[in-house]
C-alpha cells in the first residue's frame, strides 16, 4: 500500500510538470490558436537565463521571478517578430515556424551553455529533507510544485473568466474580426496571450529543472507529456490541461511499474496511448468544447 | 442639416486591387441613408473602408474628423460601430458577454449596466436568454444580438452590413421597426447595405447605388422609387 501511495505521489510530480507546461500550450492556443511547439524550448532558455542570476550572485527569487518578466517579454517578442506576420498563414506554415522556434532556442542554448548538464537549485525556502507520513515520504519541492500548479490554473481561470482583459483576449482568438470592430486591439491581445504563456511555460522551467536537470533538451521529454496532457484535458481548457496533466502522470508512474512489460522504457509510449485514445473517443478532450454553431 | 459622416472621391482597396473609385456620399447627423446594389458593387467594401479595415484615400470625414489612416479601435472610439454581414456575433460567449464585448471601449461600469438593461428592452429575446451561447440561438436572434452588441458602443453612427441576409421577411420586419425606433429615440445615424432594397427604401430617407465601385445614382428614397430604371433594374418589379 505504501508502495501505491508513494507511486500515486511521484505521479502527482511528473504531472504537475506536464501540466505547468500543458498551461502555457493551452494559453498560446486559446489566445491564437496556434499549437507551440517551441513552447517547452522557450521554458528551457528562460531556465537558462535564471541560472545565469544565479550564477551572477542574485537571490533565488530574485532570478525566479527575473526569468518569469523576461519569460513574459520574450513571448511578446517571438510573437511580435515571428507569429504575427504569418497570421492566416495555412497552418502547415505555422507549424514549421514554431518547429523553428523549437530549433532555434535550442541551437542557441547549446552554443551559449553548452550541453554540459548543470544543477538547477530547489526553491529557496523549500526544505530539501523529506516528510515521512506514514511510511511514505513526501518530498516538499514535489508539493509546492502542486500548490504552484493549483493556484496558476486558479489565477488564469480567474483571469479569462472574470476580467474585461481576459474575455478581449478570449474574444480575440475566438473571432479576431469580430473582436476587431468593437475595438478591440487584436494583435496586441494575441501577443499578451504569447507573453502570459511564455511565463507559465517559465515556472515550468524553473521549478522541473532541480528534478530532471538543466541541459538544452531537457524539457523536450516533458513536451511532449504536456501535448499528451493538453489532448487529454481538451486544448482551450485550462483546468483540463492541468487535469490532464495529473492524469498523464498517474498514468505514466502507475502504468510504468505494474505494466509488466512497460518499464520505464515505454513510459512515452503510453503518453501517445493515451493521445490516440482521446482523439478517437473525444476529440475535443475531456474539458474542451466541441464547436456546435448554428447558422 | 449638418452631415455626421461625408466621403469625398473616396478610394478604397484591397491590397493592390482597388474596389472603390472616388465615391461622394454623405450620412446626416440623426439620418438613416442606403447604400444599394448589386453583389459586388462595393457596399461591404465602403462599410470596410469606413472602419479602418482597408487601405482607403481620398477624404472621408466623421464630424468633421478625418477618418483615414486611423485604427479600427480608435473609430470605434469616436462613435461608429458596425453590424458586420454574417453578424459577427461571438458565438461562442452568452448573450451578456457578447453585450460587454460590444462596450469595450467604455470605461463608464455603471453606464454599461444600463445599457444592458436597455437592451433587453429593446430585444427581450436576449433579456431571456442571457446567460446562453450565442451561437445556439437562431439566426434573428443572433442578428439582434448583433445589433444590441454595436449599439453597446454608443455610437452615433450605425453601419449595418445587409441584417436581412438569410432572415424569415417577419423577423426581418421586427428587426427594422427596432432599427426605426432605436433612429428616432437616441439619434443614431445609419448608414445601411442592402440587398433588400425595397425595406431599404422604406426605412431610408436617401439612397446611394453604387455599381462597379461608383456612385450610379442617388436621390432621396421617395424619387428611388419612382425611378422607372430603378425599379426595373433593383427593386425587381
């Protein structure tokens, strides 16, 4: 039993992951409905730049929270100078640039870094040891990534679903002209929706990097799960990304060790089981809305 | 009368194909003008040109302000608002969202509660229906919605792009007894596209025919149609 409990623990970790990163995939998506597959790249280059403050002597919070602001215009600026001149490009298109996004701030990392691997702090604050309850240990980082999880998802759920900024930008990505002729400034809403991503894809970064360690792909693997989070939990839903997130994770521990013949190895392959599945039953995701219009 | 919005050799383009070529037309301030004429005559292309969507020159004046050259939101700023064809309402969002979209521009909360209250008086339908998806409502309704939705941004002059379009002639009939009253009460000027154009004419004061992106013909709404050409050629009897 507290085999299981710690199991259902560490799943609870690794999805917390996915589901920072599935966030920011679903805010990009909501607010231009484009699929970022630069997103956990920008995540990684941000966590880059945090260990460079480190490095230079700044506080732990003071380079967290360093990397989210730059994080925030760094998505404002790959918005800017990449995503908005293609706009209504056929979405191939689209999708190769977001490729190159991925290339790019990997190649960059690399050349900047190299792909020595580096060790990321934990939260300053944050106790190392871990808390024996029962028999099963609860490691802290793994509950204050949860808690930060939770109150992300409760602050952007807020945010689109209470406050005049947030329903411009739902309106944007929903009907841009339409969002346009009320006088709604729809570039400048998109590059927002990029900026607010970039952040959350950031907190991803920051605080994976202490479990996996920080190397140019390390948050490649974890994209990947966050794609498979974001199917799961519906595209244009943030509680979905996080649910789906939580349940990727479970499915991924639990599934790696009483799956016989999965292992560790094959933990990914169950994450695309898990997309294929989805698609099949309910394309638009556990959370996400079909688009039913009348006309 | 003085004139709310005036176009003088008015151009306009999309990209490099030029559509309009150097209309005149004018709305005055609390009238109700057509704009008539056949599919692509360039009636969405003039509304388009009016909001800041297209590459437009020549002089177009909104109360003596130039319009050219300036940013959708910042028209909608002075005063215009426009029913786009198709609606354009977001389908997706409830009835009260829609309406709070529409006053984006609006700082004024409580003036906006108003407004909201005011039109559900106006369309109870919406009053009715709040809290549900526009886009599961049918099409008069959506078209109403689409109305309330620009009237939110109080504007003073009104573009609507042909509201009849797909529409049963009853809920068609309702729908321009309420453009007349919301015409005559608040004053807002409009300037309506119509393939309808016999309601057109009837809600009308003035009527431009555009074809081929120029004025063919304009008058006052009583000598339109008494146009023999006219009638033939447009009103189709």
């Amino acid at each position: 039993m507290t085999d299981f409990l710690q199991l259902v623990l560490a799943g609870a970790a690794d999805g917390s992951i996915y589901g920072l990163l599935a966030l920011a995939l679903v805010l990009i998506y909501r607010s231009t409905h484009i699929i970022n597959f630069g997103q956990g790249e920008m995540a990684m280059f941000t966590t880059y730049l945090a260990w460079s403050m480190l490095n230079a002597g700044w506080p732990y919070w003071g380079a967290f929270f360093g990397a989210i602001a730059i994080g925030f215009v760094l998505g404002l600026v790959v918005h800017r100078i990449l995503i908005h001149p293609i706009e209504g490009a056929p979405e191939l298109t689209i999708v190769i640039v977001t490729l190159g996004i991925y290339l790019f701030f990997n190649s960059i990392a690399l050349w900047i870094y190299s792909g020595v691997p580096k060790i990321f702090p934990i939260p300053a604050g944050v106790p190392k040891q871990s808390w024996d309850v029962g028999g099963v240990f609860v490691v802290p980082l793994h509950v204050t990534i949860f808690a930060v999880l939770l109150a992300l998802m409760l602050v952007l759920f807020a945010f689109f679903r209470f406050t005049k900024l947030g329903l411009a930008m739902r309106a944007s990505a929903a009907q841009p002209h339409s969002a346009l002729l009320v006088g709604i400034s729809v570039p400048m809403m998109m590059g927002l929706g990029w900026g607010i991503a970039a952040m959350a894809g950031a907190v991803a970064g920051l605080l994976s990097a202490p479990i996996v360690v920080l190397e140019p792909n390390f948050m490649a693997t974890i994209l990947i799960f966050a794609f498979a989070s974001a199917t799961l939990g519906g595209f244009d839903s943030p509680v979905g990304a996080v649910v789906g997130g939580l349940i990727v994770g479970e499915v991924s521990a639990l599934g790696g060790r009483y799956i016989e013949f999965i292992g560790t190895d094959l933990q990914l392959l169950l994450a695309f089981a898990l997309i294929v599945a989805v698609l099949l039953v309910r394309p638009a995701g556990l959370f996400g809305r079909p688009q039913v219009v009348r006309v | 009368m003085t004139n709310i919005l005036e176009a003088k050799g008015l151009c306009a383009a999309y990209g490099p194909r030029q559509v309009i070529w150097g209309i005149d037309f004018a709305v005055p301030e609390g009238g109700i003008v057509a704009m008539l004429g056949a599919n692509g005559a360039g009636k969405t292309t003039t509304l388009r040109a009016i909001m800041g969507e297209l590459r437009a020159w020549g002089s177009l004046t909104f109360r003596g302000q130039s319009l050219l050259g300036r940013s959708t939101a910042d028209i909608v700023k002075l005063g215009v608002a426009m029913v786009p064809e198709g609606r354009g309402t977001f389908v997706d969002f409830t009835v009260e969202e829609n309406l709070l979209l529409g006053a984006y521009t609006r700082r004024d909360k409580d003036g906006i509660r108003q407004d909201i209250q005011r039109m559900y008086e106006y369309f109870p339908v919406l009053g009715q229906r709040r809290n549900q998806r526009a886009g599961s409502m049918s099409g008069g309704e959506q078209q109403m919605l689409a109305i309330a939705r620009a009237l939110m941004a109080r504007p003073r002059l009104l573009l609507l792009d042909e509201p009849s379009l797909g529409l049963a002639p009853l809920i068609v009939q309702e729908i321009f007894q309420i453009l007349e009253t919301i015409n005559r009460e608040d004053g807002v000027s409009m300037l309506l596209v119509e393939q309808d154009a016999v309601r057109a004419l009837r809600l009308a004061s003035y009527a431009y025919l555009l074809e081929t992106g120029r004025v063919a013909l304009q008058g006052s709404a009583a000598e339109l149609q008494a146009s023999e050409d006219v009638r033939r050629a447009y009103l189709g009897y």
